[in-house]
C-alpha cells in the first residue's frame, strides 16, 4: 500500500471479507463479495461463502451465516480461484475486513496490493471514531442502523459508498478547499495509497456516472499554510466588576415549564428543579457547592438552563463549565446547548466556545518545519495526515488517533514522533496565529461560555489571554476532579522522547561538522552536541538497568521508586538523575548557535533550524520535569513512580494531597465553583468527598491568605426521580478475591460466568477490576466458551467506541471492560440487564501512588480514603445497570469481601442467588433451573 505504483489504473475493485478466528490462533476469511467498477461505470459483482466450521457467536452476530450455509459452501481453493479470475486483469483493491485485516483477503485475492478501505477512513475522517461498517454506514447514510450485520456483498456496497463519499465531499476541493494541497502531497508520495486517491478524484465521475460532481476543480497546490485560519483579533474585554443581576431561585421552575412547552416529550421533573435552584443560589451567592445528582435527575440541563439565563441577565459575566469525559463536551456543546438556543432564541447572542488542553491541538508552525523534500512514502503520508487533523481541528484532534492508523504508520514510531513534535502543547507560542490552539484559545476569550475539560480548566489561570476571564465554574463529573488536578501537574519523563530530540539535533549537528562553510566556533559546539548526546543515551540506557534492578517488576509495569538504592550512584538515585539533568542542560547550552541571529547564517535550512529550536525547547521542558520529580524524591507528601521498557523508561512524580492546591490556586481564584456528579457521597455524607478538595467541614471557607474573603461552602443531595429497581447479590459459594486467592477466584470466575451469561440470555457488562483480570478471562473464554452470545473484550490502547456501539446493537452480546466501563456508559432498557463485579474495585495497594499515601497519610485517613475511593467506584459500576425509570435487572458480586464490606454497597445486600426476586431473573433461570 505505501509502495509506489506506476501501472495505469483503469478497473477498480472492492472486496469485502468477513474474517472468523481458529482454534490454532489462524485467521480466514468464511464470506467474501467483490464488486469490479470499469471507467464506464459498468459494475459487476462476485459473492461466495467459504465452507467453515460453526462460527463463533459474535462471528454469527456479524454477518448472520448459520451452520447449513456454510458448511454447503465451496472450499477456500475453489472460491479463490472464481475469485481471481473475477479480478483478473485488477492491479489493485480496495479491501474491508470488519473487526480484522486486510492481511486476510492477500492469499485468497492472490494480490498484496491492497488498499484498507478502513484505514481511508481513519486516514481522511478521524473525527469518526472506529471505522467499524455499521458507525460507517450511519455516517455516510446520516441515519440510525438498527443491526450491525453485513452480509458480505452489503459490506462491498457499503465501501463503494465510503468511496463515494470521501472523495465526492470529504476530499472535494470546492466545498473542503484545502483538498488540493492534500491532492498534491498524496500525490508525491510515491505510494499506492497517494496514487489511488489522486486518480479518483480526477476520475470520479468516470467510476461514479456522473458529470455534476468534480472532486478536482482547483488547481492542486504545495502551499498547504494558505488554507489555516488565523486567530481572530483580540477585542476590548468587558469588565466584571460590576455587582451581579441575580438568578430568583423562584423564577427557576418557570425556565423548565417553558421548555416542556416547547420541547416534545419533555416534562417538568421536580428534582431537576431543585438541582437548578442549588446552581442558582451557589451562583447568585458566589459559594463553592458540592451537589450529587442520582441518575435520571436530568444534571445536564439541571446546570445549562440557569447557567444560560444568568448570562442573558449579566451580559458582562463569563462560566466555565469543565467535564472529565469528551462523550459529555459533546453532548454538551453538539445537543444541549443547540436544544437550549433552540427552544429558547434570547439564549443565542450569547458567544460560546469549545476549548480543549493544547496537546490536543496540532501546530501548525511545527508541523510546517517537518515538512521538507525528503520527506516521502509513509513519512510524507504521516505528516500529510497531521495537516488534515489542523484543517478539521474543530471536529477531531490529536487524541482520535485510531489503533489502525498507529498500526500502518508507527513503524519506527514515525507516527508517535510526528505526534510528540507538532502537539501544540509545547513550543508554540501566541505569536503563530495560524495555530488551532491559538485560534480557539483567541475564541474562548471572546465567548461568555466555555466548555472546556478538567485539565484545560486547572491550567486555564497560566494562560494569559485567559487567565482571570472565567470567575463562575461547574465541574461535572467531578468525583474525577482531584485525579484530574493530579494528573495534570505531576511531572513525566519519557527516555523515548529525549532519544528522539536528541537524534535530530545530533543529526543536524553531523551535518554543520561536515559542511565547509561552517564557523569554527560554531562547528566546535556541534561536535561537542554530539558527545553531549553520546553521554546522555549512555546515561538513559545505564539508568534503565539501575532502575531494573532496583525492582524487577518496573519490566512490567510502573513501581514506586526507591531512592536510596545500592543500584544507584553512592546509593541514591538522585545522583543519577542529577547526571543526566546536567547532560540535558548542556545539549541546550551547547546548542545555542540555532537561536540568535546568527543561525540565519549557519548552511542549514530555516525549517531545519526552526525545528532545531523546537528541539531545544522540547529538550529543556524535560530537563525541568526531571528536576522536579529528581527534588520530590526525598520529600513528605510526593508520590514518584518508573516503568522500564525493553529500550527505555519512564520517570514520573507529584504531590499526593492535592487539596491544599485546588483550595488556594482554583476555588479561591475564582467566584464560584460548583463540583457536581452523580456519586459524590459514602453513607450519605459529603465529609470524604470535601476533604479530597480541601474544603474542611465549615460552612465558611477560610484560605492561607487572610486577606482573601472566605467564601459560603454548602452541600446538597438532590434524590432521583424514581427508585432503583434491581438486587445486589453475592454468591453463596463466591471466594475472596484476595491476591494470594487468585488461582481460587478465576477458576470459580471462569466457572460461573458462562451459566450467569446463559441464564440471562446475554445483555451482560463483566466489569473487571484491572486488564490483567480482564485478559486472564479472556484468553480462557476465547478458548472455552461455546455458547450462544457474542464476548465482546475491551483491549488496551484501543477506543471503546466500537465496543459501546456494538453492545448497544447486538441486544444479547456480552461487554468485558476495565476503568472506561466503570463510569460514563449509557445502557438503558435491554441492552444491559445485569452487571457482573468481578472483583470489588479495591485501589490497587501496590501502586505508586497508593504506597506514597500509605507513607504519607495517618493510618485513619489513608484507610477512609481507600474505602472511599472503592465505594465511589462500585456505586458507579452498579449505576450502569439503571440509568432509567423502566430499567431493571440484578448486579453480581463474585468477591465476598463485599459481605465484610457491607457500607460500600449502596443497598441491602442478597446472599445467594437462590434468593433473588422473581422479576430480577433472566429469561432463561427458570429452565436452568
């Protein structure tokens, strides 16, 4: 696919596979249909199953063959060859395998000259998620598909209209401008894949049948920068000192009265009114308010509603409203928001922007000094691929990078490297007005409401053009806040980063050594860069082993890092560090000839020097990260961890109580903050939750600056609309879970998971309480299970957007997941039925964090936080079960430490599954039974 290809294309072909896994690990393909597409439109098609074994329920989920089908079917020989006489004379194909590879169709095709039609996909709309067909299918078609089954030759038909799609209006340069850039460098990247793309778009309506549409009208272009936006000029700033019109909290019903009149099927709920009447009196009071909301309160509106008619009323004011999760940005900014202007047209003048942290952004000046003419093939197509995402950065960024894509483009972290250096979260300045980061950030200053996500928020006051704009915040979501805050200060070092710094400017500096016209002053520090660099890979790849044999388990994930240690220089690892902090700080001052005026001079090019600056820069913010995890090492109160892989390591540090911070640095700074979530409380008390935060007991919040007004602090628990329908049940014969229980608990776990799959005829989420669990039932299911419900198996590193989608659609399939199922999911009605707890989410004690708490916190504290934490977590794994009034069904324990545990439930416990009610059995118990 990213070799060149020079032969003409005249026929084009699509194939579609569908792919089943064997017994001995061996892929194959039971269902293949190919449509051939001549240059007069003419298309003809070719389908055949493959004669195959039963297939495995989700295989059967997929394209519905039964057994009969299939095992009447031809032989793998027999349709390979029909097959290849259908494609003769076809140098090339567009191939789709769902849930596989393309890999799988080269023998049958006898063809390795295969273009994914997936990747096309992920390559040219990233903003889609997964490619899976059915989200493919619901994206071109702009409608909801109730199945997720493709028979074989729908599958080809839907890649034609992928095709269809892409290049008539994706790509189209009339209506997406931009597009003839991306035509240019696709088409001098020597590939296949650049070859194919240029030549439908100049010969779509050849293939397509029609004259009306023209892909290719302009002029292809190499100069990609003329079609970036620029950051719109910055405007005079209202002022906020002006006393506030308040919200009467008994005008609040009113807003939703209003909005059942005009919304369909919306109705006044009372509990929503009350949550909207706390925003309002935290809001009009200038309070810091903790409010937990059940499920089906309707939050999201409960908060939008008053939020938007305080900003109609004070038309100098400005909120923030800051989410964990990107699901809810959306919702928030694509639904709620425009049902809110919608319904309620005075609501529209109001400026609103959606900011997100500015490593999610590409820089545009960055990415400019990569691109040069050496860059072909994959690398070309690499950066070309980080140009779309700064054309579309409103609708995708850097974090949608699917697996696939990472898959075909990361070999020698070509794909990693690219990402690390044009991420605009360092080394792009407000001065590139071109940059999306800077454009939105530039909007975000303008605009009176801001959704925005923890990180951005806590980072928001160091932003200088936003910086003191923002004095009213809600933080949904914001059981995750403090790990937020944490996340987002502590400091990390990653070997593979500085390795790659430092080989391009050890690289640039061979060349300046090399060149004649090179100053003598200046050619000497280049030759003392490289042995800079020569030290500092020298002191990584020593340190590496130091740490490995400081704790052999840091090969396998990350360990606390013990300081003082025989493997370490004279017994302490801050001397190591210390080592190569001072090697990092000499590559920057050696290699200051790049900065300056002078650089113009040296026989280099501006991009290549401009990008050697970006390297310095990158260079020196990790020498600073490394200072401060190397200081925190012997500190109370810090936390520090490492993680060694087979070619490098990574280092990272903070602070364990992060409430002194949030207190002092966000509440304070701002005047008001309402911290909301669905599960905020243990035992109905919000003591827990408020000593996380640092907001003490009182009802008047007092900060370190006695000067600084205190501000009312209050709690409210609004209930749900309805009662929760479902039991909690623990096993009577269910062993601990405990570590040295292990082999005990999976063998019981492996045993009872499949009858409680079957007795409630799938509709199940197995939540487990690490990938390390999740993968140990995996590879054994895989293997063993044999009944009629599709597993569907979270994998690392990879989205869960296709496996929500996919369990949504396939009523009776099965969902294993780790922390991304625990919370923030919607299941209603049939498709979950019943959530099986593997094992109670106890915070792992072993990891960093949680021994650095240990050291630091009283044994009461660290004791109250650690239940804590695990009743939040579990409340929010049994939440997943209801999420509305009609939902019902049963959630299973298989840990009886729960029965010892029983204030983490947060209902009365059942003791053996002989003893749940009537209604809460699956379909099937009673023939089980």
């Amino acid at each position: 696919m990213f070799r060149p290809f020079t032969t003409p294309i005249e026929d084009i072909a699509i194939v579609f596979g569908h792919e089943r896994s064997l017994s001995n690990g061996e892929k194959r393909i039971y269902s293949v249909a190919a449509l051939r597409i001549s240059k007069d439109a003419t298309v003809s098609e070719f389908t055949s199953h493959i004669r195959s074994e039963k297939l495995r329920a989700r295989e059967f989920a997929h394209s519905q063959l039964g057994e009969a089908k299939l095992k009447k079917a031809p032989d793998e020989i027999t349709v390979s060859g029909h097959l290849q006489d259908f494609l003769e004379g076809v140098d090339h194909i567009v191939g789709y395998v769902p849930n596989g590879h393309i890999i799988s169709l080269e023998p049958l095709c006898n063809n390795e000259r295969i273009i994914d039609a997936a990747l096309l996909a992920d390559y040219f709309m990233p903003w889609t998620g997964a490619a899976t067909a059915k989200s493919l299918w619901e994206y071109i078609h702009k409608q909801e598909r109730q199945k997720i089954s493709f028979s074989a030759l729908e599958g080809a038909e839907l890649c034609v209209d992928l095709l269809k799609h892409l290049f008539s209006t994706v790509l189209n340069d009339t209506s997406f401008p931009a597009a003839s850039a991306l035509r240019y460098y696709l088409g001098t990247s020597s590939t296949l894949f650049g070859t194919f793309c240029c030549h439908m778009l100049e010969h779509y309506g050849d293939y397509f049948g029609t004259s009306l549409i023209t892909p290719a009208s302009k002029s292809e272009t190499a100069d990609w920068e003329q079609f970036l936006e620029k950051a719109p000029k910055k405007e005079k700033i209202d002022s906020q000192t002006e006393a506030y019109r308040e919200l009467p909290e008994d005008e609040i019903q009113q807003l939703y009265e209003q909005l059942a009149h005009k919304r369909k099927g919306y109705s006044v709920r009372k509990p929503q009114v009350d949550y909207a009447s706390h925003v309002a009196r935290a809001i009009n009071t200038n309070a810091v308010a903790c409010i937990e909301a059940g499920t089906g309160t309707g939050k999201t509106l409960g908060y939008l509603l008053p939020v938007m008619e305080f900003l109609k009323r004070n038309p100098s004011q400005r909120i923030a409203i800051a989410t964990y999760t990107k699901s809810l940005q959306k919702q928030l900014y694509g639904n709620e928001l425009d049902s809110c202007r919608e319904l309620f047209g005075q609501y529209n003048d109001i400026p609103v922007a959606l900011i997100k942290g500015k490593s999610n952004y590409v820089c545009a000046h960055k990415l400019n000094d990569i691109l040069s003419p050496l860059l072909n093939g994959v690398e070309l197509l690499a950066w070309l691929y980080f140009a779309n995402i700064c054309y579309r950065y409103r609708i995708t960024d850097l974090d949608d990078i699917s697996p696939r894509m990472r898959a075909y483009f990361d070999e020698g972290r070509i794909l990693s490297n690219f990402a690390q250096e044009v991420s605009a979260g360092s080394g792009c300045f407000s001065t590139h007005k071109q940059c999306p980061g800077n454009i939105v950030t530039a909007e975000a200053a303008q605009s009176r409401l801001v959704i925005t996500n923890h990180n951005k928020l806590v980072l928001m006051e160091s932003d200088p053009q936003l910086s003191d704009l923002f004095k009213h915040c809600i933080i949904d979501e914001a059981n995750h806040f403090e790990d937020a805050v944490r996340t987002t200060l502590s400091p990390e070092v990653s070997t593979s980063d500085i390795s790659f710094y430092c080989r391009y400017l050890r690289e640039q500096c061979r060349k300046l050594i090399l060149a004649p016209s090179t100053p003598e002053p200046v050619e000497l520090k280049a030759e003392a860069v490289v042995s800079e660099i020569a030290y500092t890979i020298t002191k990584i790849n020593a340190l590496r082993d130091q740490f490995k044999q400081m704790n052999q388990a840091a090969a396998y994930g990350a360990v606390p890092v013990t300081p003082a240690h025989k493997a370490f220089t004279q017994g302490d690892v801050v001397n190591d560090l210390k080592i190569l902090n001072k090697h990092l700080e000499r590559i920057h001052e050696l290699s200051a000839f790049f900065t300056g005026k002078k650089a113009k001079d040296l026989p280099l090019g501006y991009k290549t020097i401009s990008r050697c600056r970006t390297m310095r820069t990158l260079l020196q913010e990790v020498s600073v990260n490394l200072m401060m995890i190397r200081k925190g090492l012997h500190e109370d109160g810090t936390w520090n961890s490492v993680h060694v892989f087979p070619r490098n390591w990574i280092l990272c540090g903070g602070q364990v109580y992060m409430g002194a911070f949030i207190r002092e640095s966000i509440i304070k700074e701002r005047d008001t903050i309402i911290l909301t979530s669905a599960t905020l409380t243990h035992q109905s008390s919000f003591t827990p939750y408020r000593r996380t935060l640092g907001l003490g007991k009182s009802d008047l919040l007092q900060f370190s600056d006695k000067e600084a007004p205190p501000k009312p602090c209050f709690v409210a628990r609004v209930a749900p609309p309805f009662t929760p329908d479902y039991s909690l049940v623990v096993p009577s014969d269910a062993p601990s879970a405990l570590y040295e229980h292990k082999k005990i608990w999976l063998e019981y776990t492996l045993s009872v998971l499949p009858k409680l799959i079957e007795y409630n005829d799938g509709a199940t989420l197995v939540l487990c309480a690490s990938y390390e669990d999740l993968e140990a039932l995996r590879k054994n299911l895989e293997a063993t299970y044999d009944g009629s419900y599709p597993l569907l198996f979270q994998r690392k590193g990879e989205p869960a957007t296709a496996l929500i989608e996919e369990f949504r659609t396939t009523r009776e399939s099965v969902l294993f997941g780790v922390e991304t199922f625990w919370h923030g999911v919607d299941f209603p009605g049939n498709t979950l039925t019943q959530v099986v707890i593997t094992r109670l989410p106890f915070p792992a004690p072993n990891s960093p964090l949680m021994d650095a708490r240990k050291r630091f916190l009283p044994d009461g504290v660290f004791w109250e936080r650690y239940r804590y934490e695990t009743a939040i977590k579990f409340r929010q794994g049994v939440g997943r079960l209801i999420r509305r009034e009609t939902d019902s069904g049963l959630v299973v324990v298989l840990d009886n430490r729960l029965l010892k545990n029983q204030r983490l439930a947060p209902c009365q416990i059942i003791q053996g599954m002989r003893n749940i009610p009537e209604r809460h059995r699956g379909r099937s118990w009673k023939k089980a039974e």
